[in-house]
C-alpha cells in the first residue's frame, strides 16, 4: 500500500470521510499543482528575506531572555523589532505582546498619529467591524470620533476598484491619515495587491505629501515578495496571530513604518515619553521570533488550502473569490454559500478538523464588535489565530463565508475535505 492509499485509508477509517469526497478532492488538488509550485517560489524568497534581517541583525540566543515590569533593557525585544524593520524595509517597527490584536494595532496607530481636529479618510470603503467601534462610525466609548477625530469614507467603484475623483473630492487640508484595508474583510470583493496599494499611496502623496498613508496589512504579510511599505506606505499594521506569526507567536501586533508615525504610536501603547523604552516581553520572545522565521512557509500552506478550497467550491458551483487562477494578496478565500444552513455546516465541518476543540459544534451568537450575529469555527492552539485553520462568517445574505490559515497544507487540505463532508450531509445531491 502506497503512502497516499494508507492516507485515504486514514481519512476514510478515522475521520469518516466519504470515498466520493476524496475522489473528488484529488482531482482537485492535481489541477492546482502548478500554482502550488508558484506559491513556493514566494515562500522561499520570503524565506531568504527574513533569514538575511535575523542575520543581519546578529540574532543570539542572549536576545531570548526574559523581562518583567517595566521591560527596560529588553536586547531581545529590540533586536526584533529590528529584524521586523528590516523584513518590511521600513525605518523603525513596534512589535509587542501588548497589542492583543490586529484591531488593538490599528488602535494604537491611529490614536498615536491622530489629533483633535485631524480627519481621517478611508479609501477602501468601510473598514473591518471591528475597526468601525474604534473609529466611531458605531457609537462607541472612548473613540476616535469622542476625541475629535473626522472620520470620512470613499466608497470602492463597483468594480472593486479605487474612485480616483471621489478620494481627490474628500481630501481637505486637515485631512491626516489616509487609510488603506488591504484584506476584503466582510465584503465581495478582491483583495489588494501591493501594486494596486503603491497606486493608491502615489495618488495620495500626489495631493499633498505630508498625508501618512496607513495599510492594514492583517492576513497579507508574505503572500507577495514585497509589502505595502516597499509600496511607499508610511505605516503597515497588523497582528501576530496571523501571518507574521508563524503560528508560534501566543499574542502580539505590529506596526512597522516612518520612524516619526512608530514613535508617535509608542507613546500611545505607553506612557509619553517612555514609548519603546518599556514594555516586558514576559519570555515569549523566542516564539514571536521564532514564528517570524517559520511565516513564509505557513503562510504558503495557508495560501495552498486556500487555492485548494477554491477549486473544491468552485467546481461544485459556488461563487469563489478569488477564482483559482486568480493572483492573491491575502490568506483569505470568500465562498457564497447561499444559506444560513450551508455556512453553519461548513463551519461545523472546519471545526470537526481541528486538532483542539474538534468535538465542538460552532453556533452563530452575537459577538463584541459585530453588527450581525457571528459564526466562527476555530479549534486553534491559540485563541482566535487565524493563521491557524479557521472560517467565519456573519449570517446574512448572500451568506458568504471567509476561510483563512492552515499551519500545514495537509491540516488545510483536512478542513476542505471535512466542510465538504459536512456540507454533503445537508447537500445530497452536491456530489
């Protein structure tokens, strides 16, 4: 018995998985091969990338030690936050445990560089729901709109693509920041490359080139050889629980930019006048590095299942975004699913695959932050990793699910087949 008939024997004997679903999903993952190997290609110069900043920097074992309290003299957490500076060609980086969220980073950032009177533009349309609390578009506590910050919004051309004459119209001369969302969030459309994202800098910088052009850059480090920064972006924010992390890192966001845009963000993360020179990192240090190292290739194994899910999906007749040719710019894969019932079931279906709470039947609930009710699926060995195998979706129409992440294509190809399983359940005829 060959290695791949003892792995369909697996799947079939302990995982349950029906002999159609894995006949159907092999023809699938032969059609995706060569885009496999373009994804590699990525990976390993992302690879050399981050392998030259931990070198370059003389990375040591004394950098792994730990601290507590104030965190002065923090060699570790300073080194790495070089090594980050390095990897996304930028003049400084902010990279701490304290930032418990991609949102919590944004967060920082903006109240950081935002004063009473600036404004703010959005020119990707709404930002994330988590976000929107932050800006104050919901009435929130303690928000940017409660400390006098504007707050303004071009939407996307149908198409998905920038309104050049409605982002000329609504810059003023008090407008601040510009704000650029590269993943899709919860929308229908594409996710940006870095190349469509240097568009949108130069554009603005053409106007007046003192705005700072901030990218939320969650769910898209390492997909591409190159980052927003080396687009021109004064600031790339994001979460180490997604792509940076590699998986490892327990906590943490970064904000990697301008020497002016990091510093002004550390005095909001601390105290004025402390900033960076604060800040234990506890004695997880050797994982956020660590996981730094490991993200070019987890992030190709990601981006893999997600190939992988489009052509599953797409194949059976589902609306797919991206298609499975098309070039990605983030980890995530939207697949419309038409129900409430398909997107509880493919939910359920990611779970069952997950190495930790797969005994575990998600249900949608209404979750902090959110304007619908909420499903998530995401038996992670860290709370709310999404580079870890997981799948969400608000349950309202077109009843589009967003799935992300996969620490190894095997553990991504798992969770394909299992929503897929479980969607035949309640689908008979899909297969």
């Amino acid at each position: 018995m060959g290695a791949n008939d003892k792995a369909d024997e697996i799947l079939s004997a302990h995982f349950g998985i029906d002999a159609r679903v894995i006949r159907f999903c092999q023809a699938a993952e032969e059609n995706v091969s060569a885009r496999f190997a373009a994804i590699d290609a990525v990976a390993e110069a992302n690879q050399y990338k981050v392998l030259h900043a931990m070198q370059h920097n003389k990375l040591s074992d004394i950098h792994f030690a730990a601290t507590t309290g104030y965190g002065y003299n923090d060699l570790g957490r300073d080194t790495l936050e070089r090594i980050y500076a390095d990897v996304f060609h930028t003049e400084a980086a902010l990279v701490r445990p304290q930032m418990i969220s991609g949102t919590h980073a944004l967060t920082t950032a903006l109240f950081g560089n935002l004063r009473y009177g600036d404004e703010m533009l959005s020119i990707t349309g709404a930002p994330y729901d988590t976000l929107q609390g932050v800006i104050g578009m919901r009435e929130t506590p303690g928000s940017l709109a409660e400390h006098g910050i504007v707050y303004k919004q071009a939407e996307l051309r149908p198409d998905g693509t920038p309104d050049w004459d409605e982002i000329a119209r609504l810059v003023s001369p008090k407008t601040k920041l510009v704000a650029i969302q590269r993943s899709k969030g919860y929308a229908w459309r594409h996710s940006f490359a870095v190349a469509e994202i240097g568009e949108m800098v130069q554009f603005v910088k053409n106007i007046r080139k003192d705005i700072i052009v901030m990218v939320d850059n969650c769910y898209g480090e390492f997909t591409e050889v190159l980052e927003p920064s080396d687009a021109g972006a004064d600031m790339v924010v994001g979460s180490l629980i997604k792509n940076p992390g590699g998986g490892l890192a327990p906590v943490g966001g970064y904000i990697a930019g301008t020497e002016e845009c990091v510093a002004n963000a550390s005095f909001r993360l601390a105290p004025p006048g402390m900033g960076r020179e604060v800040g234990p990192t506890l004695g997880i240090t050797p994982a956020l590095t660590q996981g730094l190292f490991l993200a070019p290739t987890v992030v190709a194994s990601a981006l893999k299942g997600a190939v992988f899910a489009s052509e599953v999906f797409g194949r059976l007749g589902f609306a797919v975004l991206p298609g499975v040719d098309e070039p990605r710019a983030d980890i995530v894969q939207a697949i419309r699913l038409n129900t409430a019932e398909n997107v509880i079931a493919f939910c359920r279906g990611i779970q069952s695959a997950a190495p930790v709470d797969s005994f575990v039947a998600p249900e949608p609930w209404d979750m902090p932050g959110y304007d619908s009710q909420v499903i998530m699926a995401a038996g992670a060995f860290v709370q709310g990793s999404s580079i870890e195998l997981s799948a969400d979706a608000p349950i309202l129409p077109p009843y589009i699910v967003y799935l992300q992440g996969g620490l190894t294509w095997f553990h991504a190809k798992m969770g394909v087949l299992c929503a897929l399983s479980a969607l035949l359940e309640k689908n008979p005829g899909l297969l």
